[in-house]
C-alpha cells in the first residue's frame, strides 16, 4: 500500500522538500493515512488530498479539511 499527498487543484503529488510532480512514482511516500495527514497539518499545507493506493483496486482519496 502506498499513501500520497496530492494538491486538490492541481493534481500534482508532495515529493518532499523539493516540491511537487504530477508523477506519483517520485511522490513521497508516507507510511500512514494518519502519518500523511499530521504531517500535512504540521506543515499547514492546504487543499491536499490523502491518496491511499494498492493495487487490488481504484485509488482511495480522501479529502483533508483545513483546520480552522
């Protein structure tokens, strides 16, 4: 299982310090759903989505809010 952080509008993936692509091969990978999205409050970075994929199946996403 993989775990993705992708940018809601454009669709491209969090690839560590070094920016963003829209190819998810280079995208950081994080171990957790719950990993991926304290590190992405930690960092308050905004209009992300949690793309969890395996391959037995479509892609989850998961939409993360934005803490107030």
């Amino acid at each position: 299982m993989k775990v993705f952080l992708r940018n809601r509008e454009t669709g491209q993936f969090y690839t560590g310090p070094s920016g963003w692509s829209e190819n998810s091969s280079v995208a950081n990978n994080f171990d957790t759903v719950e990993s991926a999205t304290t590190f992405a409050k930690l960092e308050r970075l905004a209009g992300l989505e949690v793309v969890v994929r395996d391959n037995s199946g479509p892609d989850l996403i998961l939409p993360l809010r934005q803490a107030p």
